[in-house]
C-alpha cells in the first residue's frame, strides 16, 4: 500500500507539473535609478581677419553633437530569488560577478524573449532619422557584426558597435536587436564588471549607445547570469 500511494503521489505531481507552463531564465524588469543627464561641449564661433587683396590659408575645425544618439551607462546590481507573490523570500542567490550580464534598453515591453522572434536589428527597421545617409547613421554607427550571446539568446550576425573608454576606442559593446512579435527595437548592452567608462576616470559596468531625437522612453531589462 505504502509503495502503491508512493507511486500515485508522483504520478500526480508529475500530471500537475504537465500543466503548469514552464518559464526559461529570460531577461527580467530592472528597476532603475536616474542620475543627471550632461551634453558634450561643441567647439565655439571663431573669427579670422582680412583685406581687400588678401586671400589667406585657413584650415576650419568642428566638433558637433549628435543630433540622433544618446547614451546611458551605469553600474548593475540583483540577485536571483524563490518566493511568493508577496515578495517573501524563500531561496536566495547572491551575484558577486555581473560579468556575461545583459543590459537591454527596448524601446517598447518585451511580450516574448524567445530567440525565434529577436532578431538582428537593420536600417529597414531602425527609427528613420539613423536610416538616412549621413556620418552618423545607423550602418556608419553599427558597422561591425558578430554573434550575441547571453543566458537566453543566440543571435549570428548583429550588428554592434563599442564605446569608448577613457578618451579613446574601447570595448563596452552594444547589439542592436529587433522584437518581430513587438515591432521595438532592443539596444544590448553586455555587462563588463568595473570597466573603465567613458569619463577620464571611474568604472561603470554598461555603456548603451542608442538613438534619440526628442525626448525618448525606453524599457529596461537586465539578464544575470
């Protein structure tokens, strides 16, 4: 009797589970906590002299802003967790290593993060005002391509480009991705746990370079690993 009830218990739980539908470890919501947004310095109005009868040799430089990116870099933090509906926790993971994480900006909610509707981002996609011709378009902008690859996605061939680190070409990476199910684009950054950022000192773990005219929401998820 006791090995017949044994058998019908896990024949049951077996019966509930066939049920009950089974969620992959996919990206999650992110809380996020906004600092103060800077602009870059452009170069000033300059002035040269002349005369009637002169012609003078003038080499003429520029530094202008962008008109169609921002950026947004940061430091992340999480753990993974059992518990209930009421945020009682019953098992708890700590990350002491962020690296392999994923920060994503998605330009809309996320529905579905199964890797057969993300897909590579292209400029018959983006937002208009990248797709057009110009220095800093999206295919001038995102002109390398590689794999993306992260606890949930495996994606050939996405285009990426990297920021810069301390004034010069580095190695924080961000994919463009596209939600087909979501018509959203999906801005990848890959987590490098205290990296050098951008600024002449101080770490960061993600630097996103993403587009933006006007003001610009965008969702954020963040993938541990």
């Amino acid at each position: 009797m006791k090995n017949y009830l044994s058998i019908t218990f896990a024949l049951s739980i077996i019966a509930v589970m066939l049920f009950i539908p089974f969620v992959m470890a996919v990206p999650g919501g992110a809380n996020v906590t906004e600092g103060a947004s800077e602009t870059g310095v452009v170069t000033a109005v300059d002035t040269a002299s002349t005369e009637g009868g002169n012609v003078t040799f003038t080499d003429i430089y520029s530094k202008q802003l962008t008109s169609k990116w921002a950026g947004f870099f940061g430091n992340v933090s999480g753990s993974i967790v059992l518990g209930d509906a009421s945020s009682n926790t019953f098992f708890q993971w700590t990350i002491t290593d962020f690296d392999n994480s994923v920060v994503y900006a998605a330009s809309g909610s996320i529905s579905n993060w199964a890797g057969a509707n993300i897909v590579p981002a292209n400029s018959s996609v983006v937002p208009a005002y990248i797709a057009v011709s110009g220095t800093d378009n999206f295919t001038n902008t995102f002109s390398a391509t590689g794999d993306f690859n992260s606890t949930s996605l495996d994606e050939a061939s996405v285009p990426y480009v990297d920021t810069w680190q301390q004034g010069s070409g580095g190695a924080l990476r961000t994919y463009a991705l596209w939600s087909t199910a979501d018509s959203a684009h999906i801005w990848a950054g890959l987590v490098d746990d205290d990296a050098n950022s951008f600024k002449a000192s101080g770490t960061v773990d993600y630097q996103i370079l993403l587009p933006a005219q006007a003001l610009t929401t965008y969702s954020f998820y963040l993938e541990l690993p």
